[in-house]
C-alpha cells in the first residue's frame, strides 16, 4: 500500500469521526471544535489531490475567519442545550434517511462509474502547472450559471439572517430612520423664561467682632 493511500485512509477517517461529534456532542463549543479538525482534514485530502489553493483557502477562510466567528457567537449567546435536543428523536429518522440517500451518492460518485471518473487521466501535471487559474478558468466558463445562481442564494440567506435577527422586542430602543428624520425642534426643546437671580453682597465683617 502507498504512502499515499494510508494518508487518504487516515484523513477519512478522522474527518468522519470529526463529523459525527459535530453533531453528537453535547457542548457546543465542542462541536465546533469538531468541525475545525474535520475542516483541517479535508484540507489534507485536498492537498493529496494536489489542489493546494482549495486546501490553504478552506484553511484561512473557513477555519480562521469562520469557525472563529461561530465560536465567538456560541460563546456569547445563552443557548439552552436542553430545549435543543427535544426534537432530535423525532427527527431521527428522516435525518437518518437523508443520510443514506448521502452516503449512497457519495458512494456512486467515489465508484468511478459516474461523469467518467473512470476514465480520467492520472495526475502527473507538469511543474508550472496552477490549479488556481484552471479552476477559475471551470468557475466561470462551464459553470458560470450554478455558480451565479448560488451567489443570489446566499444572498437571499444574508438577508433573510438579518431580517430575522430585527425582530421586535420589548427591550429594543431603537429607532426608526424615518422617525429620527421627522422630529422637529420643539418636539425635543423647550424654552423656558426664568427671573434672573441676583446674588446678594456679603456685609464686611467689622472691626473687634
């Protein structure tokens, strides 16, 4: 066996495990925890690919700026765990079924059966090859369109994010813009004459009291 196929067994391997404790454990500062290993093994499998732009983007971006952020935000809201995990039983079983239906794509894809994988040509690429400019060369020929269509995706998702996080509340003092816009001076000022007050002199003491 090559050195190469025991590294690919042990990166799978414990990308798996990391992924199944993602969901399984009970903190979740664990689970993202979890995640940042299974990101840093996917990126070992990306190098054994020799697609080192793809394995040093998913390491800087996603385990640098992502996981950071999703730790600080677990960190800092109050998650009940409790009322989390009282659906997760009885939503066990489509979960587990949408597993399968996973596991069996992955499984006809990885089988060299499908789009050709069979036939493709080994990997001995020449020295001022870049995978960076093939791949944007793919992103926006061949896949132009999916690759637009999923950019309006995730815009749609930033914006339903933030719609949903302005909910009202009873705690919230914020403001509307167009009510900030509308207030007039006298609304906020008021002017009020006052006598003046006219502070009295201080009698000089006299001499021997």
């Amino acid at each position: 066996m090559e050195f190469k196929t025991i590294l690919f067994y042990i990166f799978s391997a414990v990308t798996v495990f990391a992924a199944l404790r993602v969901i399984t454990a009970r903190n979740p500062v664990h689970a993202a925890l979890f995640l940042v290993l299974a990101f840093f093994n996917v990126a070992g499998l990306w190098m054994l690919l020799q697609a080192e732009f793809l394995a040093l983007v998913l390491i800087m971006v996603y385990v640098g700026a992502v996981m950071v952020l999703f730790l600080f935000v677990v960190m800092m809201l109050d998650i009940n765990i409790e009322r989390m995990r009282q659906g997760f039983w009885r939503n066990l079983p489509i979960g587990g079924l949408v597993g399968l239906l996973m596991v069996g794509e992955m499984a006809v894809v990885l089988s060299g059966r499908y789009f050709g994988l069979a036939n493709l040509p080994p990997q001995n690429l020449p020295a001022n090859y870049s995978n960076t400019k093939e791949l944007a060369r793919v992103l926006f020929t061949d896949y132009a369109y999916p690759f637009e269509v999923a950019s309006v995706i995730l815009l749609v998702a930033i914006i339903a994010a933030v719609m949903l996080t302005l909910r009202s509340r009873k705690d919230n003092k914020a403001m509307h813009p167009s009510d900030q816009i509308a207030v007039k001076a006298r609304d906020r000022l008021r002017i009020v004459k006052m006598a003046p007050e006219v502070e009295l002199p201080v009698p000089a003491a006299k001499e021997g009291e």
